[in-house]
C-alpha cells in the first residue's frame, strides 16, 4: 500500500474508532462487537508499523480510550490507569514472552481472567473507603464514590490497613442479575441494555445512587496501585494474596508461572470454562509478577510493558436449522429468525437468531435442515455465520404474504419485505409497545407483555383506546393489583399533557424519528398545521427533505389517521407545541460539537444550542457556522480548519448564549 492511500485509510480508521469509543465509554452502548472494534484498532496498529511517520499523538494506539463525563466531579489518578495490549494469537504470547525476556532476564507470570467491566480506583485513608473514580482516559476519571459504595463487595472499612491504599478492580454486572434487569426493562417499555457491561456503565454513572444500589453490581479487585506505610510487596501474586487479607474480592483466578508456555496453556482453559462463570470475560491477562522487574520495564504513552490480554475469538457452534420463522414488526417489515438445536455460547443456550432479510438468505445459502454455524456477536447478539453442510436442496424464501394478517408484502429499497396493511394485528400490537415507550408518549408499566395482554382481551384494538381504559379493564389482566392498576392509569393520564412532537414521533412515521418530530413542531406547532402542512413547506425547513414531506403525507392523507387523531383530542390529548427554545441568538446558525467539554457532555451542549434557536450538526461542512471545540478534539475540528470554518472554546460558546 502506498503513503497517501494508507493515510487515507489510517484517517477514516481513526475517526471510526473514535465514534465507537465515544459510545462505549460515554453513551455505555455498542454498535459493533468487541471483536470488530479490535479488528479496526489491529488495523491502524499495521498502517502505523507500515509508516511510522503517520503516527500522531491522539491515535488510538498512543492514548487510553475513554474519557470522563461532566456529570461527575473529576479526578485526576495518581498512578496512570493505563489500558493494555491486546494479543489474538499465542504466537504474539510467545513474542511478548521473547521482549520480556531481553528486558529483565527470567521472569515469572500470573495470568488472571479479563473480567468485562468497567475499571474503577477504590482509595482508603486509615483503613475507611474514601473516594472511588472511574478510569476516563487514564488520567482523568470521575468521582462516583457514592455509587460505588453501596456494592456490597467493596469493603467500606480494612483492619490493620496502612494509613493510604488505592486498588484497581472491574466493577461488572453478573449474568443472572443482567438477565432480570433487561426482563424489568421490556416489561416497563424501556429500551434494554445490550450486554452486561453496558448495564454496570450505566449503573455507576447513576446520578441517584439508589437505582446504582438496585442493579446489584459487584466487583473484582485486580491490580495494587499505591501503599504507604513502608509495605514492602515484591511481586504480583503476593500483593494481591495481600488486599485478599484485607478483605478485597480479588480476581476470580489468578496462577504463577515460570515459563509462557505454562502461562498459555492457563489462558486456553480460561477461554475453555468463559461460560462456565457467572459473569462475562473477553480474555486473559499475562503480567510479569517481579514489581521490580515492572518497573525495569516500564510503559508506553498507552501500555504497559509488563502485561498483555489475549482477547478469545467469539466463540462458534455447529447445529441444525430446524425452522425458519416469520414475524412482522412495527413498520410492516417481515424479519425471519432461524430456529435451531440448542447451543451454549457465551454461557447462555441459544436457539434463535435473526437471518435479517432475503438478500442475507440468498448470501448465505440458507434453508431449513441445513448444519450452520453460529455465534454472538461481541458475546451479545446471535448470529449465523456460515453453512457448514448443505443439507437441503435450494435457499429458503420468504413467503409473499403476511404471516400476521395473510395480506400480501412487497419489497422495500432497503431490500426488506413489507406488509403494508393498517389493520395487521402483528403491527398493532408492535406500534403500541413503540407508542408507550420512553422517547415517545413515556407511558411507564405499558410494556411488552402488557400490550399483548390488553390486545388479546380485545380490550385495545389501536392507540386511542389506550385512553378508554378503565380500572377494572386492567385488574382483569393478570398480575394486576388495586395499586399497580392504578399507577398504570396515572402513567396514561400523564402523557395527555407530552410536547406535540412526542405525539407526533409516538404515531410511527416512516422516516420521522424524535429530532425530525421536533424539528417539525418548532414550524408547525399545532397538530392541525402540520396536517395541513403543504409538502413545499416542509421541505424549506433546513434538514428536512422529499422524503420525509412525502411520509408526513401518506401519513396524514389516511382517513383512519385522521380520525385516530380527532379521537385523541376528545380524550384530552395535548395537540399543541410549546418551544423550548429560550432565546433565537443562535438562530440560522449550524454548530458541530467535537471534543470533551470541561463543563457541559455532548448532549448539553447541543441541547444548548437548540434552545437557542441554533441547530446542532454531527458532521462539518460549508454550511456549518462553527465548531465548537473541547479537549481532544479529533478530525471534525481538522476538517473545520482545513475549510475555514471559526472554532470557538466552550467559554465563547456560552458567552454567544448569555449576552
């Protein structure tokens, strides 16, 4: 590969890791598996092997990832939390092995499973808990020590402690209880975390500590990062028998080892028992146990050199395609799932996954009876990855008709199958559990398993009779109470009185997401305006376009619709839009936020900028006014200098605001 290509790629590269991270560390949620995301970090490591002179300091191979929030007070870590390096093969083991050796002479290795969690410094004065902080960007966390203290496995007082003590350990969430926790989730309507880790992310960063307290986390202590008192602890395995003594959990499995090979054969029957555990690990840590030959060896602005995690390969099964089944979601779009012979993966049973649509069958060559091969993506998702043996004749198609209402479908652009028919049951029941949802109409307790039961005791037949129901129509469901039925009836009430523009993104429009549905109410800010909206003037308003005009129409042209809505009004609903915007300073402006803000997240600042009338953008362009920079600020503000466009710092950003 030449220059200018490879620093092409390295430039996309970094801007994608970059993303990812952003929604790993800060918004606790994952687009990608930890596989991929390894896979692009892999990559710019041989771009930058390739052409070391493409090196720059906020690559992902020269920083630790992640960052701190301004939800919490920051600390600054004493000792770097620094983040470690990762190995895909026993042979880059046995190279790690080689440079320690060249270093230090013989060492000696505790491997120890890599739990997936989130890192935390835990810090005692004369023996009593006094300030626990995540790990940021190694430098800089926050203070969540209040969240952190109502884990039942953190000890709040040591006997016979030094006068000063800070530990490193991964606060994680255990199966059992992620499970129960996703169940509450779906049945209240609220979007699920995806995965373990995300739940104990989103836990910590709790602004009440009660609901930290509910979530049942628990933590293994891993690392010794200060003592004072003239402790003297020489290596690894002893400093960690150590704060055992204290009363630490420490490290679920920990061993010495005088040679690499010894230590990799402790890293393959770790990977063999990963589902055997109650909580998820994504690898093996290796650590050089001398701390005095840790300290011979030193660091890298990211890494040390002392240590190396070998992350697992997802892991795969072989089993039979039994069924291939059918189901219709809230837009119409027909998903077929593969149903196979129970498989254990990651440490659950798997018998489903999602084939996506009929273009993935046909990639695929996919039928019923047919050995395939499987796995979870980033341990979360299940997926099918290959035919292993054709065991059928020909690919499964996916019938031309409704599973739900036996209407016929059609094929969208998006290379899906649609039912298009208003009354599909199917449909139904999904438009209602996206009607009561968080971000639209917020209706708490009017989950998933509600709505199938109020739909199959005829009780609902569409969202206007969420409004009809009475208390006695609910405490004919099972598992309701006088108060439980009660709080449902307070929670519908309620959301009479959500902005216009909830309403409006709790209908389904195709294409109208919660922005564009507020977006349209700040020009039209009466339901019968924006029924009566001409197509030309919604595609005046900046970001909107045919698209969406066309969907607003079809949408509002239906007389079933229409008719919805008039009901809705008779039962009190708000049809009116009260702005938030408090002043118009911004207004006709387009601002980019990249960066760490030393005051405001992401979310505030462009929260900011819309109740002042701006409008806040995800990517520079011509158009943008400015770019409104923090610390870190990576390509997005490059792109900015490069096209002229003014930078302002978040003091500028919130002077413009207040004068």
């Amino acid at each position: 590969m030449d220059y200018e290509s490879a620093k092409a790629e390295l430039i996309e590269l970094r801007n994608k890791v970059a993303y990812h991270s952003y929604l790993y560390y800060v918004e606790n949620r994952n687009e990608i598996s930890d596989y991929e995301y390894d896979m692009l970090n892999n990559r710019i490591k041989d771009l930058e092997k390739l052409y070391p002179e493409l090196i720059t300091e906020d690559s992902p191979t020269q920083r630790v990832q992640g960052m701190a929030e301004s939800t919490f007070e920051k600390v600054t870590h004493t000792v770097k939390m620094e983040s470690l390096l990762d190995a895909f093969s026993f042979e880059e083991l046995r190279d790690f092995d080689r440079k320690v050796r060249e270093a230090v002479g013989n060492p000696q290795y505790v491997v120890e499973a890599k739990i997936d969690g989130l890192s935390m410094s835990l810090e005692y004065t004369d023996g009593v808990f006094t300030r626990g902080s995540t790990r940021g960007d190694g430098v800089v966390g926050e203070d969540v020590t209040a969240n952190l203290a109502t884990i039942k496995s953190i000890p709040k007082r040591i006997k016979n402690a030094p006068h000063f003590l800070e530990v490193r350990g991964e606060v994680y969430m255990p199966r059992d209880v992620f499970k129960k926790l996703v169940e509450i989730q779906e049945n209240e309507g609220k979007r699920p975390f995806k995965n373990p880790r995300n739940a104990a992310a989103g836990s910590v960063r709790q602004k009440d500590s009660k609901i930290t307290a509910e979530r049942q986390l628990d933590i293994f202590v891993f690392n010794l990062q200060q003592i004072s008192d003239g402790v003297t602890v020489k290596g690894h395995k002893a400093s960690l028998d150590l704060l055992k003594s204290y009363g630490f959990k420490i490290s679920p499995r920990y061993s010495l080892y005088d040679n690499i090979e010894d230590a990799i054969k402790e890293v393959q029957r770790i990977g063999d028992m990963r589902g055997e555990f109650p909580f998820d690990i994504d690898g093996a840590v290796i650590k050089v146990d001398s701390l005095e030959q840790r300290k011979t060896m030193g660091s890298t602005n990211k890494y040390p050199r002392w240590a190396i995690a070998y992350k697992y390969p997802p892991e795969e099964k072989t089993t039979v395609l039994k069924d291939i089944e059918i189901s219709v979601g809230r837009t119409g779009v027909l998903t077929p799932t593969a149903v196979f012979d129970t498989v254990q993966l990651a440490g659950t049973s798997v018998s489903r996954a999602t084939l996506h649509n009929q273009d993935f069958i046909n990639e695929k060559q996919v039928n019923i009876g047919d050995t395939i091969v499987v796995r979870k993506a980033g341990d979360i998702i299940p997926e099918v990855v290959r035919v292993e043996k054709k065991n059928s004749d020909g690919v499964f198609n996916i019938p031309l008709v409704c599973p739900s209402c036996g209407r016929p479908v059609y094929k969208t652009e998006e290379a899906a199958l649609r039912c298009n028919n208003p009354d599909c049951p199917e449909q139904l029941i999904r438009n209602l559990i996206h009607f009561a949802s968080r971000d639209a109409m917020n209706i708490e307790g009017l989950g998933e398993a509600i709505v199938y039961q109020l739909v199959e005791n005829n009780l609902i037949k569409d969202i206007r009779d969420i409004y009809k129901l009475k208390k006695e129509d609910i405490l004919s469901l099972e598992g309701f109470k006088e108060k439980s039925a009660a709080n449902l009836l307070k929670a519908i009430e309620n959301s009479k009185k959500n902005n216009l523009d909830k309403l409006i993104f709790a209908f389904g429009i195709r294409n109208i997401g919660s922005k564009v549905a507020t977006t349209l109410c700040e020009s039209f800010d009466t339901a019968d305006k924006l029924i009566n909206a001409k197509k030309e003037d919604i595609i005046k308003i900046d970001g909107m376009g045919d698209v969406i005009a066309q969907s607003l129409e079809d949408f509002f042209s239906n007389e079933a619709v229409l008719n919805i809505i008039d009901e809705l009004k008779k039962c009190g609903v708000n049809m009116n839009y009260v702005s938030s915007v408090s002043s118009d300073v911004l207004k006709g402006k387009t601002i980019v936020v990249t960066g760490t803000l030393s005051t405001l997240s992401r979310d505030e600042a462009e929260k900011l900028i819309a109740d002042n009338g701006g409008k806040a953008a995800g990517s520079v362009s011509k158009k943008t006014s400015y770019v409104l920079a923090g610390e870190k600020a990576g390509s997005k503000l490059d792109k900015a200098n490069a096209l002229g466009i003014p930078v302002i710092s978040e003091e500028e950003f919130l002077k413009m605001i207040n004068n």
